[in-house]
C-alpha cells in the first residue's frame, strides 16, 4: 500500500515538474518574440529641447525663444554648426566668417557689423543667465541650415540643407507588391498591424517612444540597416522602426552647396625668398638673376604697438621690378618679436585684428601686392586661438582682392611661444600656404653646438607638419645660412652666421677642412684658434639641394628661403633643378 502511495506522489511529481517546465518555457518563448511595451519618454521635461538632423543635444543650456527669433549658446553653435565662430575672452564679441563676409556681433548690442561697416539686425549676441548665446538667423544663410520651432512640443529642429533628401512615409498597413518572373506585379498584400512602435534601438525588446496609427506620418530616414530604420518623425522624435512598415524615396532638388574656392593663376610650384629690410629697401636689379624664385617675399611690415599699428619700409620701385620679371610679390607682415605681451594685447582684441587688416589691405592696394606674408613668432601658447582667428578674419578680405595669404609655423613639438603655439591644422584650412620653419634646429642661444637644419631632422619635421597640413600647401623652408659655434673648454656660443659665400671664404682662411657628414646631409667643418675649437655644418648648393629634393618626395607646394642676400647662384641653381625634376 506505501509503495502505491510513493508512486502515486513521483507520478505526481513528475507531471508537476513537466507542467512547471513546459509553463516555463512557454513563457520563455513568449518573452523571447514579444515585443516590449514599455514607453518611455524622449525629450527632457521643463525646457525647450533641440534636435539637430538625427540627434537629441543633450547636457547644455536650452535655446532661447525671443519673439520669432531662435537663440542658442555659442558652445553648440560651434561645435555643431560653426567650428569656426569665435568669441573674445570675455565674451564681448562673437564674430563669425562666411566667403568674402566677417560678422561681428557685439554683447547686449543691437548693431552688428558686417565687413567693418554697421549693419543693423533684429538681434545679436547676448548673454543670458550667464550662458553666451547667439542668434540663429545669423546662421541660416551662410551655413545652408533650416531652424524651425514646435511650440507644442517644445522642441527647436534644425536640418542642414543638401541637394537630397531621404524622407518616407512610416504605417502599420503598408502595401507591398510581389513580382512575377515577367516582372509584372502581382496582387498587392498588407503588413497588417494596428499601429507601428517606434523604439529605442533596433530590436523589438527595446522600450519605445511612440506608436504611429493607420493614419500613417511622414518621417526623415537617415539610416536603413536590415530590418530597421532609423528615423526622425515629425515632431522631432529619433528612433527605429520596423523597415518592413516603412515606404521610403529620395528626393533630388537643384540646391548646390560649394564652399572650395579655386583661383585662377595659381603657381603651381613655389619658389620664396625672404628677403631682410634693415632700414631701406635695396635695389633689387641684383638679385635677378636667380631664375628660380618666383615670389618675392621682403620683410616690409610690423605690427609696433598694441592697437594694430603697422610700420611700413613698402617700395613701389622694388613692386614694379618684381612684376617686370614675371615673379609675385607676397610682403612679410610681422608682430614684434620681443614684445610678447603686446602682441597678446593685439590678438586678443578685435579692433586692433581690425585695424591690421584696413591698414595691409589699404598698403596690398597702394603697393599693388599679390599676397601677404605673415610671420608672426613668440606667442603665447594661450593666444594660439586667438592667432588663428586673425588670420581667419583676413582671409574674406584677402579672397576678394585675390591677395594670397601665406603662414609661416614653428616645426611641430617644440616650445611652447615658437612651435606649439600654432594650431597648425586649421591654420592650413584657413590659408593658403604654410611655410615651415624647418630650420634654427639649434637656435642661437642654444648651449649645443649643432646643425640649423640637419637634413634627417628636416625630414621628420616634415613628416611630423604633414600630418596636420595637406602638402599641396606647405612649403619647406630652407635655410641660406650657417651657424659658427666656439667652444671654449665645454662653454658654447653661436659667433657667427654669415651667408653660403661668407661662410666657405671663412673655410678657406682658416684652412678648416671640410668633412660630408651623411646624417646632417651637410659638410662638417672645424678650425681651433685662441684655445677654442670653432664649428660649423656647412649650408652650400648641395646642401640646399637635397632639402629642396623634398619637395619631391613629399609632394608639397614648394619651398622658402631664409633669406634672399645670404644666398649665392650656386645654391639657386640647385634649387632650379630640384624643382624642374618634380
């Protein structure tokens, strides 16, 4: 009788566990292909959110809604639609660039100006509860963007304007055609749903924001991945659905955006020489005959106090011999070296920017100049935005008068006033060239004694720049000169740096003998006088030749000589054929 009574209760047992396992799995299969019904909320509660294309802006100060006008902070303007709109550091100023135009906006101002000349718009910068905000109608135009506002949803959209655009219609009752093999269509069928869920992420389990009716609604697609869409609904909303529940099409229109500007007459190869003006510009009629410069480049201008003034040495007789031999001139323009202070004061402050830029487009004018050169050294590396953003300001200006603006750069990696305080990638975008600096490897104060520019360190350097700068518009820049080094008992000083014929007049007096050193790519000379041993790494035609072969080997624009009076035929004769080889 037990033993029936234990049978009895295994059996039962048994079949509870068997319904319990098949309840289980049952279930476990229901989780697995149900859809999850949660829904969750996409916008934030409390304030106007922003949508720009197919993203939510997240943790930031909300736009602001004056009257029509849609405001937002300059932090999201420049990150999302403005890389380039910069503000003073105190925030007074924004300014903005756009083609041939620079847009300052003043702080709690109602003029803004326009290329230097008032211009009167419904709204301007302003800040508001601490946060600097801008207006967006300064944007719409110049940056091809469309900025709407739900009221009802409180949401401000924003869609950057393109000749397509992909949109598509998103319903639970979808029709779908089959083809035959003849390619005809058979009879229509339907996805039949009541209503299409909007999610998350693009699985089903993902929890979902809305659900869209038979009524159907009009979306922007952005991305088709399989099964699943991503879309933007009209009310802002980004997510996924279904693909199978969406109708999508492309549409075409005739608006072209194209912000590449390409000038007519470009040198294809470059050849600048600097040019040193102590006092006076000296005749030119001696120089030439160096048939391998083709830009003329003398060191005219700089900036001398902190309101932008600039000091003038500009001949019109040397213009009109440089014009006569068919080659351009592009002046330097330079701040004052040791006056690092000053020149913060300069960039930092955009009417001193302003009056820089009035005064060299006035002097490209009266001179009739091809371009400029800028070189402006000793920096603080705090200030290197605000160099950028000078150079930023000029070049509308400079596009409209065909005026080509050239940059010279420190060498990437070394200190922080003369390398590290050029933010050499966007000054490439903004300018037209780049000159590097690829020389004073040991500068004149250097306690080292060692080569200006050995030839491997000329070759990294390169390396190094082209990683930030596209070398159709950098130049190498070459050194004419050589640096002569006494070392007495250990103690190093530079003594000299004369010219490539100074410098082997000086070989040959002293009887140094000269030594080709492979890895400077340079000869190697020393001569001992009055208990010291004097140095020197010799720059001459072959030398110069093989950084001038860079050119070719990189592919950049061309090359820039330091400096015009220090050189010798020899050494222009070499680089004429370097760069007749490319």
């Amino acid at each position: 009788m037990l033993k029936k009574i234990l049978l009895v209760i295994i059996i039962a047992v048994y079949i509870a566990a068997s319904v319990f396992a098949v309840y289980v799995s049952i279930n476990k299969i229901i989780d697995k292909y149900s859809a999850e019904d949660e829904v969750i909320q996409f916008y934030e509660n409390n304030k106007i959110n922003l949508v720009i294309e197919d993203n939510l802006i997240k943790g930031s100060a909300p736009p602001v809604i004056n009257g029509s006008e849609v405001f937002l902070p300059f932090d999201i303007v420049k990150e999302h639609i403005c890389p380039t709109i910069y503000k003073e550091t105190d925030g007074s100023v924004v300014t903005v660039i756009s083609g041939d135009k620079v847009i300052r906006m003043r702080d709690e101002n109602l003029q803004a100006y326009v290329n230097m000349e008032p211009v009167d718009i419904d709204m301007t910068a302003r800040t508001i509860d601490r946060v600097l905000y801008v207006p967006v109608v300064v944007f719409s135009d110049i940056f091809k963007i469309e900025v709407s506002y739900h009221e009802q949803d409180m949401v401000v959209i924003i869609d950057f304007l393109k000749n397509y655009e992909h949109s598509g219609i998103v319903n639970p009752r979808i029709n779908t055609g089959q083809e035959t093999s003849k390619g005809t269509t058979t009879k229509k069928n339907k996805t039949v749903a009541d209503s299409v869920a909007v999610r998350s992420g693009k699985s089903i389990k993902e929890p979902l924001y809305k659900e869209i009716g038979v009524e159907g609604e009009n979306v922007s697609v952005y991305e088709i991945d399989g099964a699943w869409a991503k879309i933007r609904t009209e009310e802002g909303i980004i997510g996924f659905v279904e693909t199978r529940f969406l109708n999508s099409r492309v549409n075409y229109s005739e608006l072209t955006v194209n912000l590449v500007r390409r000038t007519p007459n470009e040198l294809e190869d470059i050849v600048l020489a600097w040019q040193y003006i102590y006092k006076t510009t000296p005749p030119i009629g001696e120089f030439m005959e160096f048939a391998a410069i083709n830009v003329y480049s003398p060191t005219w201008f700089m900036v001398t106090d902190a309101d932008g003034t600039i000091n003038s040495k500009a001949d019109m007789p040397y213009v009109e011999k440089v014009h006569e031999s068919g080659a351009r001139i592009w002046p330097l323009l330079s701040n004052t070296f040791n006056d690092i202070n000053m020149t913060s004061a300069v960039l930092n402050n955009p009417d001193a920017r302003d009056n820089i830029i009035r005064q060299i487009l006035s002097y490209a004018r009266l001179y009739e100049l091809d371009g400029i050169n800028l070189d402006f050294e000793n920096i603080y590396l705090r200030d290197k935005d605000a160099y950028t953003q000078f150079v930023r300001e000029l070049m509308p200006y400079a596009r409209r008068m065909d005026l080509k603006i050239s940059v010279d750069v420190g060498v990437p990696g070394g200190s922080d006033n003369y390398s590290l305080c050029y933010d050499h990638e966007n000054l490439s975008k903004e300018a037209d060239y780049i000159m590097v600096m690829t020389y004073d490897q040991h500068w004149a104060s250097s306690p080292v004694a060692g080569s200006q520019a050995q030839l491997n360190w000329v070759h990294e350097m390169l390396e190094l720049t082209l990683e930030s700068v596209n070398p159709d518009k950098l130049l190498v820049g070459i050194p004419f000169y050589t640096r002569i080094w006494r070392d007495t008992d250990g103690v190093v000083k530079n003594v000299k740096t004369p010219g490539i014929d100074s410098t082997l007049e000086i070989v040959k007096e002293k009887s140094a003998q000269m030594i080709w050193d492979e890895e400077s790519g340079q000869y190697f000379a020393k001569y001992f006088e009055d208990g010291s041993v004097y140095k020197m790494w010799i720059e001459d035609s072959r030398s110069i030749a093989l950084k001038a072969d860079l050119v070719k080997e990189f592919g950049l624009r061309g090359v820039a000589v330091w400096q015009l009076s220090l050189g010798n035929e020899e050494a222009w004769k070499s680089i004429e054929k370097s760069m007749s080889e490319r």
